[in-house]
C-alpha cells in the first residue's frame, strides 16, 4: 500500500493519502462505487464519454457543498455528452438527502464508502480521516486523465475554471 505525506493538509496540518498515484496522460484507473440507489457503478459505465471527477470529503461540510453546487450549476451548459460526478465517503443515503435538499440533479453523486475502490485507485484515500482528498479529474473519451488538480488545502475550493477549461478541450 502506497502512503504519500505532506502533498494535502487539513487546516494546515500536514496528511497522508494512500493508494496508487495517477498523473496526467495515465488512463484513468477502472473503480467501483455506489450510487444512491445502492447500485455499483464503475467508470467503464461512461466509456466514450468525457467527465469531470470531483472528490470531496464530505457534502455536509461548506466548501464541498460550495463545490458540488457549483458543477451542478456548470453541468447545465455542458449539454448530455458530459458527465460530471462528485464522490466521496458519504453514505449514499446521505448522499441523496443532501442532492435533494440542494436540489442538485445534473450531476451524479456517488459514494466511496463501502471498498474505498475510487480513492485507493486514485492515491487519495486520507490515512488519518478515512475521507477522500479534495481532488478534480478530468477524463476524456477515451479514458485517459487529461487534467488533475490535487487541493493542497482540503479546506479550499478547487479550481473550477481550469477544470472547466481542460474540458473544452477533450470534448
């Protein structure tokens, strides 16, 4: 098992990620998630299709909340040839609670919580907390990572636009 120190911190305090480290031009590791329905879901399930992958700690706290709006807001201008997904540790029921309550539905959300498969697969399982980083992946049609922003703070929002850019690119 692959431990990374030092590349993220929590409010300044220094953590360690596990799992495999993936970079820019790799093809993007196949995982297992579940959605809200309970129902696994891979990321072969969107072959051919561009993505946007936001991992997030949790969707009940302010900056992924701030965050997980926010590409639901862009993904209505992205039209249906893109997807866009926000995982994270949460339980899926949880999951779906706060997507109704947000009333978040142009993104899927998916929940990491059972196998960790997403965050070992991506190097960003956090060792102390049992929470993904704050990360954002974008994954193009033919499954290669294209962009990745790794948040150093993961208290801090990540960088929307040069997401959004990079996916521009691959569509």
């Amino acid at each position: 098992m692959t431990e990374r120190k030092g590349l993220v911190t929590f409010k300044g305090n220094p953590l360690t990620l596990i799992g495999k480290e993936v970079k820019v031009g790799d093809a993007a590791p196949d995982f297992t998630a579940l959605a809200n329905d309970l129902s696994p879901i891979s990321l072969s399930s969107f072959k051919g299709k561009p993505l946007i992958i936001s991992s997030v700690p949790s969707l009940d706290t302010p900056v992924c909340d701030m965050s997980t709006r926010r590409f639901n807001q862009e993904a209505t201008a992205l039209g249906s040839d893109v997807t866009i997904l926000t995982i994270s540790m949460d339980l899926p029921f949880a999951q779906a609670r706060w997507c109704g309550a947000a009333g978040v539905q142009n993104i899927m959300t998916l929940s990491d919580h059972r196998d960790a498969s997403f965050g070992m697969a991506y190097g960003l399982l956090i060792k102390e907390l049992r929470l993904l980083a704050r990360a954002v992946f974008v994954i193009d049609k033919n499954g290669k990572i294209q962009y990745l922003q790794l948040v150093p703070e993961v208290a801090q929002e990540p960088d929307y636009d040069g997401a959004l850019d990079a996916l521009k690119k691959v569509k």
